[in-house]
C-alpha cells in the first residue's frame, strides 16, 4: 500500500506532504483544482515520462517520494533482491527532475535505472486513467485478463488476499498452470534454434559461394610453401647479391694489407717478429713481459680476422641467375602479401590456414545443420503442445470469465447485458497462436466488438469489472480509479461505489471521483483545492467530508436538503 507522498515544485504543487490509510481512500475537488497533478506526480514517482516542463517556478528542480508498505510482497522483494536493492517491509521510492529534462531515481536512497523502476511499479500500483477504457481495444490486454482468470501466468503467492467480485461463485484463480511462461519458453527456444539453423544455412551457402574463389587462393598459398622468417632472410641475400663484385673488391682489399701478394711481409708475422724482439728485451727490462703477451693476442686475433675475411670472400656469390631466383621469390610473397592486405609472412600463413579451415569447415556445419533440424522439428512440437494447452486453457476459462464479468454487469445494472468472449486464430508468437475479442450488448441482442457498441457509462461499468477481476487474480497491492465513474449516475453509480468499496476492504484503493455515491463509500476523503494557482490536498474532517459531499449533490450552492442528503448517504 502507499503510505505517503511527498511533492515538491511540481507543476502548480509548491510543497505537498500527505500519509494515506489502507482501504478505500477518496479523493474530490473541483475541476481544474489540480487532481490530474496529483495523479501525475505519483506516475512520475513510478517512472512515468519525464519532462521539464513539470518542473514549477519554485525552484530548477522537483522532487517526488512515495513510500510503500511492501510486507508480504514476495514477487517486489525478489526483484528487488534481484536488482541488489535493499529488501525489507519499506520501500521509498524517490525521482528528481531538473529544466533541463534530466531525472534521476532512486530506491531505498539507492539510484536505480528506470527500466528498473518500472518494473518495481508494476508490483506497487495500478493506475487506472480516465481514457483506459481505449485499453479494451487493444488485444494485449484483452488477453492478459483472460490468461489471468485463466491462470495461465505463474502462479500467485499464496495466502495473497483478494476481492470477490459479486455474483462470483470463486474466489480462488482456476489452476495457476503457468502455461503462458512454459509457451513463452517454448517460443524463445523455436525462436533461437531458428535463428541458428538459418545462420548455418546462410554460412554454408556463402561457402559454395565462394569455394572456388578460396579454393584458388589457398593453392596459390599452399603452392608458395611459406615459411615465417622467410622475407627478412631473402631481403638480406638479395642485398648481398646485388652488391657482390664492391663486397669482394672490399674484401680483397682487406686480404691484401693482411697479406700482401707482394713481397711485402704479412702483418702477422710483422707481429711475430716484433713479439720475439720483445721478449728478447723482457729478460732485461721484466715489465716489458706484458708487452709480449699483448702482441702475442694481437696476433692471434688479426690471424682470425684474416681467416674469417677469406672465408666470406668465399662465400659471395657473384651470381645473376641467383640474384634472379631471390628476387622472384620476394616479388611473389610481395604479391601475395598484397593481394590479401597483410604485411607479414606470419600473416599471410594465416590467411593460408584460415581458407583451409573455411575449406574444410563445410563438413562439420553440414552436420550442425543436421542437427539443428532435428532440434528444431523438436521445439515445434514442443512450441504445438505448449500453444494448445494454452489455448485449451483459455477455451476452459472464457465461459467462466464472461459469467463473472455478466455478474459484476447485473450488479451494476446492467441486466440485459450479453458479455462474451470469443477466441480466434492469429499468427504464432510468444503468447501462443490466440486472439481474444470481447463481445458486448446492452440490451440482449447479438453483442458485437465491446470497443465498438459500448457507451461511455458501459465502458465505465465494464471496465471496473475487469479490474475487479484483475485485482483478486494478480494480487495488486493498491490501484487508482482516476473517474473511472465518468457517464454513471443514480443507483448505478451507488452500486460501482458499494464494488469498490468492496475492493478496499483487502485492498488499498484510491478513488478520484465526482460522484457522491461513490465518495461516501470511502474509508479516508481527501480534498484537492487550488489556491491561488497552488495546488495542495487534505484529508476531510467528518464535518468537512459532509459538506463536500453536499456540494458534489448540489453545486456551488448547498442546501439543507443536500446536507441532509449527504449525513444518509454517509451514515453518520
């Protein structure tokens, strides 16, 4: 139940604290003194839309709480305990809004996001606007009440309270089976295997597409036989060969200070005779010995050096054909690099390995498409079974759907009312292969579309039956009539008052109402006034809720026999 609501620069509110009891909670005031703000900022609370324009001249910012009693809520805890919120008998649900249009929400002084938001409303309240009865016309909701009635949602919580509605014979759901979860199931399991079998098939169509394009790449890679690392070795002999004849005109060079051709002495053994004439000195002068020994390693490492010029002497190749053959090859793998957008070896082998994987990956999706096939067949049964046992359901239930709501009509008056509902094939989805109209006669004869034939009074009348109904099956902690007794008057307008008085005695119910008969029925009366151009609200005194009863009978002038009208009605 809502236990408070707390506004501040709402539109015309400046700044508005009120607490609200449990059971039948009334609310009146003249038009335009701002009942419709009320009921707005309690929707923005819930994540309704947000705009700045609903911020007042108090201020860049509003602010909306409502505090809820959520003890016994098992369905709000659980999502809750879901969302990492805190869970416990309370919960404070708070929405800011500043001129730029931003909002912010927040649960338990926790932000939350407002999809989050939403979905913890729709176990807090039920809203129920002036224009809802355009909701008859949409088949969505048309079936979400019969699969209720009928069960076919997951089963309530037990030991949940709910109304009755008159003339009804049960109070308790007809099986609470879940078949519209176990069909919702069915549906994303079809659904999902479609998806993957037609991804399957689209890969394997593109594959013979393209299997002879890749065929003819992978050959030419497969032909290339690469090898990583090889780029970098074939650029290093190519600048070798292309430099061959000024690389052996150095080395010769070399050789030929080492160890001349001439007759002049090799440096070595200049070395070698000046290590003997060294140590021929060390006997004489010792720290010469030291000398003798660095000669000795000079001449041992130019004897190497000498070695390993000769040797790569030896080993340049000055050779064209050669030169040729390298250079061909690093233009192919230049070409093939290319021609695949790589710029490695490394990457190349890669593109090489994955056109043979794609190659050779037609098996293997062959026999996934196989497989899913046969899942599919499958889930198609399945999906059958689950879509009839709800439409069975449905069936079993919409006799006794239109013999509660023909009760709550008669009860209201409407005695020659024919109400039906008619059940008809529509494409498969998640909510089965169902479509559900409702059929209506004020008068007995053969009943039509409900949204076409009723008047405003019926619809009224209707409509109030349907959440009735909607109250005892989805266990609705508190719901909102906002002048849902528009086009009803006299003793009909008595009657809607006794059944959501009859609402309020297992529910909270707030009813903003113009009609006297229904507002005496109320637990708690509150007045909504406007002053200049502020709009604020009160709970009545027993006095106070006389009077304005009295002027809901009379007018703007009230009489004494209004008054006195207003004590019957109120039973004071």
């Amino acid at each position: 139940m809502l236990r408070s609501l707390h506004v501040r620069n709402y539109v015309l509110i400046d700044s508005l604290e009120i607490d609200f009891p449990e059971g039948l909670v009334i609310i009146t005031g003249q038009t335009g003194a701002g009942k419709s703000i009320l009921l707005g900022a309690l929707g923005l609370a819930l994540g309704g839309k947000a705009d700045a324009s609903l911020v007042g001249a108090h201020g860049d910012t509003c602010v909306v709480e409502a505090e809820f009693s959520v003890d016994g809520n098992a369905p709000l805890q659980a999502l809750m305990a879901e969302n990492d919120l805190e869970v416990g008998d309370a919960l404070l649900i708070r929405r800011t809004l500043n001129r730029t249009g931003r909002s912010r929400s927040f649960v338990n002084d926790e932000p939350v996001s407002l999809p989050v938001l939403q979905a913890l409303s729709e176990h807090l309240l039920d809203i129920h606007s002036q224009h809802q009865t355009l909701r008859l016309a949409d088949p969505a909701f048309r079936m979400s009440l019969l699969d209720h009635y009928a069960g076919n949602f997951s089963p309530v919580i037990p030991g949940s309270t709910s109304p009755v509605i008159p003339g009804s014979t049960s109070s308790v759901i007809p099986g609470s089976t879940g078949n519209l979860d176990a069909c919702r199931k069915a549906w994303n399991d079809l659904q999902g295997l479609r998806k993957e079998l037609s991804e399957v098939t689209d890969r394997l169509r593109r594959l013979a597409a393209e299997k002879d394009y890749n065929q003819a790449l992978f050959a030419r890679l497969e032909e290339a036989k690469l090898r990583d690392g090889e780029l970098e070795e074939l650029e290093a002999e190519q600048k070798q060969l292309a430099h061959a004849e000024e690389l052996k005109e150095y080395l010769n060079g070399c050789e030929d200070i080492l160890a001349p051709a001439d007759d002049r002495a090799p440096l070595t053994a200049q070395l070698k005779e000046a290590e003997k004439q060294a140590a021929r000195a060390a006997r004489f002068i010792p720290a010469l010995e030291p000398l003798v020994q660095r000669l000795e390693s000079a001449r041992l490492e130019l004897e190497d050096i000498a070695d390993e010029l000769e040797g790569a002497n030896a080993r340049i190749d000055v050779s064209p054909d050669r030169l040729e053959q390298v250079e061909d090859r690093m233009s192919l793998l230049y070409d093939l690099m290319k021609k695949h957008g790589v710029q490695t070896i490394g990457e190349l082998i890669a593109e090489r390995d994955r056109l043979s994987e794609a190659l050779f990956d037609s098996t293997a999706l062959e026999e996934r498409r196989v497989d899913l096939e046969k899942s599919l067949h499958k889930a198609e049964k399945a999906y059958a079974v689950a879509a009839d046992a709800l439409h069975d359901a449905r069936a079993k239930a919409s006799e006794g759907f239109a013999d509660a709501i023909l009760a709550s009509l008669a009860f209201l008056e409407l005695d020659h009312a024919v109400f039906r509902v008619d059940l008809a094939e529509a494409p498969e989805g998640p909510a089965g292969r169902d479509a559900v109209r409702f059929l209506f006669s004020s008068t007995g004869k053969a009943p039509q579309d409900l949204s076409k034939v009723a008047s405003g009074g019926e619809l009224s009348r209707i409509m109030l039956s349907l959440k009735a109904m909607m109250a005892r099956y989805t266990a609705m902690p508190a719901l909102v009539f906002d002048e849902i007794d528009t086009g009803v008057s006299g003793s009909a307008a008595d009657r809607m008052g006794q059944m959501i008085c009859r609402m309020g005695a297992d529910m909270q119910v707030f009813a903003i109402t113009h009609l006297p008969q229904v507002a005496a029925k109320g637990d708690a009366h509150y007045l909504v006034t406007k002053v200049d151009d502020v709009t604020d609200i009160r709970l009545l005194t027993r006095e106070e809720r006389v009077q304005e009863i009295a002027r809901l009978l009379s007018g703007s002038v009230i009489t004494d026999a209004a008054v006195a009208n207003a004590r019957a009605l109120l039973a004071f």
